[in-house]
C-alpha cells in the first residue's frame, strides 16, 4: 500500500506565501520551499512542475481566496450602497485577518512571473479577474454610474482606496490601525454619494 505523501501542496504553499511576505516574490524557489517546511526538493518538484507552476499556484490561491471573500461581500448586502461600503471594509478586514497573504497581493501577477506561467495558470487568472469585473460593472449599473468618470470613482471607492489603506501601513511594516476598516467605509460612502 502507497504511503501518504508527507508534504501537500497546502503545506508547500503556505510555505511559500511566508518567503514571499518576507522577502518578496524573489525568495520563492524550489528549494527554499523544500528547506522551510524540512521536506526533500523532489517533494516540491512533485507538486509543482517548476518554478513559473509554484509561483501561479501561490499567487491565484491567494488571489482566489480573496476574490471570494470579496465576492461575498458584495453578495451579503442587496442594497448597492451598503454592498459597496461592505467591499471596502472587505479589504481591509481580510488583509487585517491575512497579513502574509495581503503582502504577497501588494506584488502583483507580474511580480510573480505571470508571463512565464503555464497556459492554464493564466486562463485561470483572467478568468478570476473577468469575473471580478463583471460584479464591479454590475455593482456600477446598481449604483446608476452611467460613464467612465462614475466608474472610476465606483473603482476607488471599492478597491483603489481600501487598497491604499492596506498598502501603507504593510509596507511600513505597521499593523493596520483598529479604525482602518472604518477608513474604508466611510471613504467608499463619500465618493458614492451614498446615504449612512
């Protein structure tokens, strides 16, 4: 009877979102995978294919896991006001509750080598941000944006300001303050216009 393999992709990949939260998508190889959780290369190399495979799997898991979070909130809450408010809260609420996961995304796909990724990786990839577009544009006809300057704001409001929240204080090396997901909020509901 086959023994169970000792190491499973989880276990690797969450491995490799702790390299990349300390020393960016650089410290993500094959080995130093291997080394931080105390398993052979070959247990790596059994996973993944190489390392273009390892980085699109530890970027799309990440990127996923918050999509759906983000996905979620915006599902909770039919009116468009407060589905937008419960977005931006979202980001910041997640990347408070995954601050490895949330410095990895600071990155980027193409920081992680998204150009060298396997086809499917990339299908997968754009398959997950057309979805994502399309619930921002849904949100967007919701809320009346009725031309490109009313989405963009729906965009910060939702997503560029959330963002910059987060970006700030995960680059400085700071925790995110207690009132951040507030921040958030009430950003959102100002640039929407939208009632308290």
């Amino acid at each position: 009877m086959a023994r169970p393999p000792r190491f499973d992709s989880d276990q690797l990949l969450d491995a490799a979102v702790r390299l990349a939260a300390a020393g960016g998508p650089a410290a993500v190889t094959m080995s130093a995978v291997a080394q931080a959780v105390g398993a052979p290369s070959g247990s790596v190399y059994h996973r993944f294919a190489g390392r273009p495979a390892l980085l699109a799997e530890v970027w799309l898991r990440t990127v996923e896991r918050f999509q759906e979070g983000y996905a979620e909130a915006l599902d909770r809450e039919p009116d468009p006001h407060r589905a937008a408010r419960a977005a931006a809260r979202h980001v910041v609420a997640w990347s408070r509750s995954h601050p490895r996961q949330a410095a990895l995304l600071l990155h980027g796909p193409e920081e992680f080598g998204r150009a060298d990724w396997p086809a499917e990786h990339r299908a997968r990839a754009d398959g997950g941000n057309r979805r994502m577009l399309a619930r921002l544009a849904a949100l967007g006809t919701a809320l009346g944006a009725t031309g490109s300057r009313d989405r963009e704001r729906i965009a910060l409001a939702v997503v560029e300001v959330p963002l910059s929240v987060v970006r700030r204080h995960l680059r400085a090396g700071e925790p995110l303050p207690p009132y951040a997901e507030d921040l958030a909020e009430e950003s959102a509901a100002a640039l929407l216009g939208a009632p308290g």
